[in-house]
C-alpha cells in the first residue's frame, strides 16, 4: 500500500525529490506546501513535473506566511489529522519557520515518520526515532534533474564505435606541435566554409606533417571529411564540429566512465552534447554530463591551446552559468589538454570549478577519478 508524504518546497528541489522517490518509503502521494512567491515562480511546477513522470501523485498547498510557523503549523495539521498512520513528513526545503511549523503539526498529530535530509552525506535521517539513517538510493537521470531546476535538456548523438576509436586515435598521436597543427587546420576550414550560420563546403590546401596527414587520411575514411593528400574539404559542419574538438568530449566521457568503473562509483545517464535551454528560453550546451550518486556532474572540455584573451574568464562563467542546473551540490570540472598558468587554476578555484588539466592517455583516468568521490 502506497504511503503520502508531506513536504515543504524551496528552490533547491533535489532533497524533496530524492525523500519523494526514496523506494522503501513506497511513497504514491505526495501533498507539496509551497509559499505564494515559490508558487509564482513556477518552481514547485518543476518539482512536480518530475514526480508526476514518476507516477507519483502532487497536490498543492499553499501557506501566505512562509516566516510564521503557525502558518504551514495549521496547514499541515489539516491534512496529518485524518490518518496520521499513513505519512511520512518530509522537513527538508522551504524556510526554516515552514519546516518548524511542519514539525510541529507532525508532533502533535502522532506522526512517526518525520525525517530530513543530510544532503552533504545523502543519509536520510529520522527524527523522534533511534532508527538508523538511511542512504538516500533514488536515482534521477540528467534531464530530470535539469528539469527540477527549470532547464529543458537534450542530449547529442552518440557516435558510432568507430569515431569513438578515432578519438582516442586522435588523443594518443595528437602531441603538442601536432594538435596545434590540427586545430589551425580546422580553423582555417571554419573560415573558409562558415558564413554566420551557413556552411558552404569549399577545398582548402594544405601540406600537413606526416602525423596529421595520416590522421585526416583516416579521417576520410570514416566519411567524415575529403582528403587528397592537398587538398581538404569537410562537407557536414557536425563533423567539423567533431574533428574541430568534440572529439575530446568523447574521450573525456569514455575516461570518465573507466574511471567510474574501476572506482566503484555510481555513475550513470552520460551525456555528449547536451543542449539545454533555461527558463528565459537561452540554449547553451553542455560537453559532458553525467549524475554521480545525487550530485550533477558537468564538465567543459578544452582540447585546443588558447588560453588567452579573456577565455578562462569566459569559460568560467560558463561553467557557472551550468550550476543552475543541478543545485548546490553540483560538482563543475574543466578539462583540458594543455597544462594551464596559475592564474587560470586561481580564476576556477574562484568560481568552485575543479580543474583535470595536462590531460595524456597515461593520466586521464586517474586525474578525472580524483573528482569523483563524494
């Protein structure tokens, strides 16, 4: 038999969902008390957006003093009072005079189960019981989660087997001199063929070193560009875009998931290319995004050796900007292939971004594991 829970909205929604969908509460109902402000907002819409995906039935209640207890006190002892048996009540969210008020009701109409959630540790935790805490174990896929927080996400196409073996082809043999080699390359296509938003497929000549030839003769072979050996065109800007350097996304995903595998860690729903738009209709996109136990794992990947002229200020931001998407307990990574100035590791450190830089074959999975644990 399905149990209700109560729980007060706030606009950090990830404990409120990760309580309602928590498999051994079998919760089935969950009646929300949200503030006027919060209901305007539209936030609880999104909280309950995603409950109802789950099947998970929302009823609304709205308090108008969300700073007086005796306001969400009343509230929730009209809904507690008439089976008291049948709920668990939820603290986490809200102000803190809504979660007192509701703590209250929930004394003073024998509900036993009352609990709040340690976010930082991800233990569900009783109160007024000795019972254990529990390990929050509810699972929430990446558009979920953007979807709690008001983003719209769609993720990128996976590639076929073989452009993930070019990517890690281009990893391997790609050193220094060779991959500023190849970036200028495809810079001079972008210019060549990208007319604001049209692409208009021209040949371009080239002499490329030995390395790189033997790479875009590859390249050719997977359809993915035309190479005589002179001569260069690339006809599908997407796989401009992927020669261009979304081929590092793709290592780093796959470097991500080794690395989650051989730490025994809970990674699950892996993104590429990610486009998400916000609440005010902007679209951006994301490199690679995963959920990591409870937490939204975002990651901008830089393969190319321009450090300059206000980009990890710019990317900064960015990755700023991406923490809407997940809350508070989003983890921000940046990596990249080129060793990066102090500065730059100061400028991150500043925003709360981690940084995986001077990426190789031989350091990838240990560097990009380090930011995995809890």
């Amino acid at each position: 038999m399905s149990r209700r829970m109560l729980m007060i909205v706030s606009a950090q929604p990830m404990a409120n969902l990760l309580a309602a969908c928590e498999p051994s509460f079998e919760i089935g109902e969950v009646h929300l008390i949200v503030s006027g402000e919060m209901q305007a907002d539209g936030i609880g819409d999104r909280l309950a957006d995603v409950l109802e995906a789950r099947g998970l039935s929302c009823f609304w209640h709205s308090v108008s003093e969300p700073y007086q207890p005796e306001s969400t006190r009343e509230c929730a002892a009209r809904l507690l009072g008439e089976a008291p048996e049948g709920w668990t009540v939820n603290l986490t969210g809200g102000t803190k005079p809504m979660a007192i008020g509701a703590y209250r009701a929930a004394l003073d109409c024998g509900v036993r189960d009352i609990i709040y959630l340690d976010h930082d540790q991800g233990l569900l935790r009783w109160m007024e019981s000795n019972r254990p805490p529990l390990a929050a174990s509810a699972r929430f896929g990446v558009a979920e989660v953007a979807m709690a927080h008001g983003y719209q996400a769609r993720p990128g196409k996976w590639p076929s087997p073989a452009c993930i073996a070019f990517a890690q082809r281009l990893f391997a043999e790609l050193d220094t001199d060779a991959r500023r080699c190849w970036h200028q390359i495809m810079s001079d296509v972008e210019q060549a063929c990208r007319s604001r938003r049209k692409w208009t497929p021209e040949w371009i000549a080239l002499t490329p070193p030995q390395p790189v030839a033997d790479l875009l003769h590859e390249a050719c072979r997977l359809q993915l560009c035309a190479f005589t050996g002179e001569r260069l065109r690339i006809e599908d800007p997407d796989d401009h875009h992927f020669l261009a350097g979304a081929w590092f996304e793709l290592v780093v995903a796959e470097a991500l998931r080794k690395a989650a595998g051989d730490a025994g860690r809970d990674l699950h729903d892996l993104k590429i290319g990610l486009n998400v738009t916000s609440p005010d209709r902007a679209t951006n996109e994301i490199d690679v995004a995963a959920v990591i136990g409870r937490r939204l794992l975002v990651i901008e990947c830089k393969a190319g050796d321009y450090w300059s002229d206000g980009k990890p200020a710019n990317t900064a931001y960015k990755l700023e900007h991406h923490k809407r998407l997940g809350g508070l307990g989003t983890r921000l990574i940046l990596a990249a292939t080129a060793s990066l100035q102090e500065p730059v590791h100061g400028r991150m450190r500043d925003a709360g971004i981690l940084v995986a830089d001077a990426l190789t074959p031989q350091n990838i999975h240990e560097r990009l594991g380090a930011y995995l644990a809890d």
